[in-house]
C-alpha cells in the first residue's frame, strides 16, 4: 500500500480527501470542525501531526472549516492559490506566514515521488482547482465542484487509475425541490455543480484502460442519494458502452464515514 488514499467524507455538508505514500501524507481541504477532522483521521488509523501539506481547492466552508485550525494546532503548511488564499484569509483565521504556500493553478509541486498536478475547474469561487495525484505511473484524480467538465479538464484528466467524481444531484429533483429558485440556477449553472447524468457523460470520455474505481463524491443531501446516483451513472454509461463491473468499479462516498484506506 505504498501510495493509497481515503475519502474521509464527502457531501453537501462537508469534504476532506487524504492520500498517502511511502514518504509523505497529504489533506486535501478540511471541510469539518478540527474535532470532527481528527475522528475521520482516527477512522482510518492515520495521524493528523504527520501530514506534509494541506492543499484546498477553494474558499466554500464545506471544503475550509478545519483549515485554520488544523494548521494552528499541527503547524501544518497550507497551499492554495493567491485568489483562493486572498478569498479564505478572513475565514480560517490567522496562519502564521511561514505556513502558506502559494500553488498556482495548471503547475505541479513535487514531495518525493508523488507530483500533484493543479487544474481549474468552473465553480463560483475566486480561482477554484483540483488535484491529480502522480506516483510511480499511478494517477488519481480529484474533481468535484465544477459545473460541466470541458474538453481542456477532460484532457487532463483522462485515464486515471482512480477517479472522485463529483455527482452532486438529480436534476428532476432539484427542480422539484424545496431550494428557492435562484440556488436551483445557481447549480445548475456553469459554475455550480455537475449532475449525475452530466458526471456519466463526462466520465464516458476520460474512462481509459487503466481506470479501476471510479467514487460518485459531493452528493447533495436534499438532491440526490447513494442509490440513485450509482444507477444514473450506471445507466447513462451503459448507453454508451461502458459497462460498470466489467472494466472499473463504482463506489460511493459518504458525507459522514471514510472510506477504507485503498491502494492505487
């Protein structure tokens, strides 16, 4: 299990990614209080003292709430782009200079042999990004918050031996939902979130031969659920030939619980 990863919790309410190798151990945003942070780490048997960096994707609470205190009590280093940190400084409170690092978007920062590759996404934040995690020929991809995924992202992204996918709703739900009708436009715009069938759609196009797991990540709690977002998925795959079981494996994620500390 040189370099593996777990998806501490994912959802509307909060997200937190971990991904380790033989040397280093990343946190990928802190959306959780700093308590509920260290039970998912405990969940999984790791030490939050240990990390070698916190990278956030961008300034929403659901993805910074721990930040702040994280790297205050662990002395922890933070990277983030500039807009992103000139967007969450106020938020997270004070992090001492010598802690913030600036990751710009679309570069690669190298610890030991694992490189994380920055990419933008289309989100209504200051500079949103996520990762792409390289080791020894195994590449895992984080992408959730984005309201479509286009040909630049899906170029990036494509043929991963792991995907955490964001299938954040269900558009007929959401239509039909209790949000007022500007929070509905909100994600169903560009720069809200992808549904479920648009997730399978973009999905169909960067799946490659190498892809095992592919994880249905930021499911909203009022849009959408586990079962249904697996068969949306599944279903719009299966009209374009790509049969789920057969070549990768589909796996949720869940809002409150990690899933298991897996190899790439």
């Amino acid at each position: 299990m040189s370099f593996s990863y777990s998806i501490l919790a994912s959802g509307s309410t909060g997200n937190a990614f971990y991904v380790e190798s033989e040397e280093h151990s990343f946190l990928v945003d802190a959306g959780f209080s700093g308590k509920q942070m260290e039970t998912l780490f405990q969940q999984i048997d790791r030490d939050i003292s240990k990390l070698s960096a916190i990278f956030v994707t961008h300034e929403h609470s659901d993805h910074i709430k721990g930040i702040g205190v994280l790297a205050r009590k662990y002395k922890l280093p933070v990277y983030a782009n500039a807009k992103t940190w000139q967007a969450m400084d106020s938020l997270v409170g004070e992090i001492p200079t010598e802690q913030k690092f600036v990751f710009n978007m679309e570069t690669v920062k190298s610890f030991g042999s694992v490189d994380i590759e920055s990419f933008g996404v289309s989100h209504d934040a200051a500079e949103p990004m996520f990762y792409i995690f390289h080791h020894e020929g195994k590449k895992l991809v984080l992408i959730t918050d984005t309201g479509y995924v286009s040909d630049r992202m899906k170029g990036i992204i494509t043929n991963a031996d792991v995907y955490v996918f964001e299938s954040n709703h269900d558009v007929q739900m959401l239509r039909m939902g209790k949000y007022p009708w500007n929070i509905k436009r909100r994600i169903l715009s560009d720069v809200g979130h992808v549904s479920n069938e648009d997730a399978a759609f973009a999905m169909s196009d960067v799946i490659g031969d190498r892809t095992k797991r592919v994880y249905l990540a930021h499911l909203s709690l009022d849009n959408n659920m586990k079962d249904l977002a697996r068969m949306s998925v599944s279903q719009t795959l299966h009209s374009r030939g790509i049969i789920v079981g057969e070549q990768f494996d589909l796996y949720d994620t869940d809002p409150k619980t990690p899933t298991i500390l897996t190899a790439v």
